[in-house]
C-alpha cells in the first residue's frame, strides 16, 4: 500500500472507511450524513472550492473555482485557450450568482493544471503557474458576485501534499453539499451536478458534470491516488445524491456512464435523496 495514502487513512481516527465492505458503504455513507442533515444542505457559510478531495469549507464543488465550467462554456462557443475561460466566464457567474458567500483558489490544483495544459504557450508564460489560473480566475469571479476570496494553501488542505486520499465522490444533486461537519476530512470528491440545472442548456450540463465526474475518477484512480487499491472488490465509488433540481435516477445514469470507462476500479452506489 501507498505509504503516504496508508498513514493518512491512519490518521483519520475512528472508522476507516476504506475497510467498509462495498455492499455496506452507501448505508455507512448515508449514516454520516444524517448526523449532520442541516448543515449539510443548509450551510451558514456559502464557499465555492475545488471538488478536491483536500479542499475544505466548501458547498459547492467544481473544477477549480468554476475555471472548468467556464473553459467549457466558452470552448462550446468556438473559442480555444485562455479566450475560452474569459469568453465562458459569464456562464459561471451565471450559475454561481447569489449562490455564494466566497469563492475560493487552492495550492495544487490539478483542475488549473488541465486548463493550463490547454493554453498556447504564449498564454501560458503570462501565468508563472498554473495555480494562478485559478487566483486570477476566482479573484475576478469574487469580484463579479460581491463575494470574499480566500486562498488555501497546502497546509491548509485535509490531504497531504501530492496524494489524494478519496474513497469516493459525491454527484451532488442538492446546491449546497458541505459534508465537513459529517464526514472524515479527505474521503471524498464533490462534483455540484445539480448547480449546473440553472444553464439554460440542459445537454452542456450534463456533459459538464460528467466531464467534472470522469476527472475525479481518473485523479482518485490514478498514481498519486489509490493506484493499485481500487479494485473490483474494493473499488473508488461514485455516490449519486439526487436533489430538488435533479433527481437521483438521472444522477444513477449519468454516474454509470462514468464509471463505465473505470472498469474494475470504479462502481456507482445507489446513493439516495436529500
Ligand atoms: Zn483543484
């Protein structure tokens, strides 16, 4: 077993969820959640984060602070590079709007790594990395909704440095998910399936979210997450909660989808509603 991944399963104390048998784990999961309902849902703090698995405070989970979405938004409009995130910028703040209290950056990021990736390299010499894509991006989008900002930096964050400790991924249907007050720190991704329902453009959403989804999986799955560890047996797992925008057998078939490009490593819960 990963050394780095081991020792931080050890340090989350109490139940390792890691040892619950897959048959057992949506009813697990549903149990933590329960204990803290209210919160969960109905956060007193509304933070815009990185679905990150490190990345905590937040309620709505996104690539990077919504850089993805936008980049998305604005790649479907023909445009390329750096004009596809500021021609797409409006879509997020679109969907973002009065939803939020703060937006948030963070030290790592591998959603802006992906953006960065798709920059020519003229574009990519005016970031000195490619975490202040998402700086740059999140400041300006704070600024557009009246919201605060706030950085976090990798001591920060409830992982450690270069290992992502996820178990599994939430396709969250409700607008607000913040399972801090319920769940171990560092267990899970969390993808905003249903903040994405206020596009007007019900297909994009959908591709939207998948997308946000399959990249959580191939991270999680991969060498700086569980490598070898996900297996049929003990799989990295998607968990659909369905929500007031979007109900859960869309989130079940959209997840599936997903999961079928992880086979042996990934396998779609039943989820459930809240
Ligand atoms: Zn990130």
């Amino acid at each position: 077993m990963n050394e780095k991944l081991k020792a931080a399963y050890e340090g989350f104390g109490g139940e390792n969820i890691f040892d619950v048998p897959l048959q057992k784990l949506n009813h697990t999961v549903l149990d933590y959640l329960n204990m803290k309902k209210n919160t969960l849902v109905k956060p007193e703090f509304r933070l815009l984060g990185c679905m990150d698995d490190g990345v905590p405070g937040k309620s709505i989970g996104l690539g990077g602070p919504g850089i993805v979405l936008a980049y998305l938004a604005g790649k479907r409009q023909g445009k390329t590079g750096w004009q596809a995130v500021l021609d797409g910028f409006d879509t997020a703040a679109l969907v973002l709007g009065g939803e939020i209290d703060a937006v948030s950056s963070h030290e790592g990021c591998g959603a802006c790594g992906i953006i960065y990736g798709f920059l020519s390299g003229e574009e990519q010499q005016q970031f000195a990395h490619s975490d202040d894509l998402g700086i740059t991006f999140a400041k300006e989008l704070a600024g557009k909704l009246g919201a605060a900002y706030k950085h976090i930096p990798m001591d920060g964050m409830t992982r450690p440095q270069k290992v992502h400790t996820a178990r599994l991924v939430f396709y969250a249907g409700p607008e607000q998910f913040n399972i801090d007050y319920c769940m171990p720190n560092g267990l899970a991704f969390i993808v905003s399936r249903g903040i994405l329902e206020k596009l007007a453009d019900k297909t994009f959403a959908a591709e939207t979210g998948m997308f946000l989804l399959e990249t959580a999986c191939k991270i999680a799955t991969g060498e700086s997450g569980l490598g070898g560890l996900a297996t049929a047996a003990s799989p990295f797992v998607i968990v659909p909660v369905g929500g007031n925008k979007i109900p859960l057998p869309v989130l079940q078939k959209e997840s599936r989808e997903v999961a079928g490009k992880f086979p042996g490593n990934v396998a779609v819960l039943e989820g459930f509603t809240f």
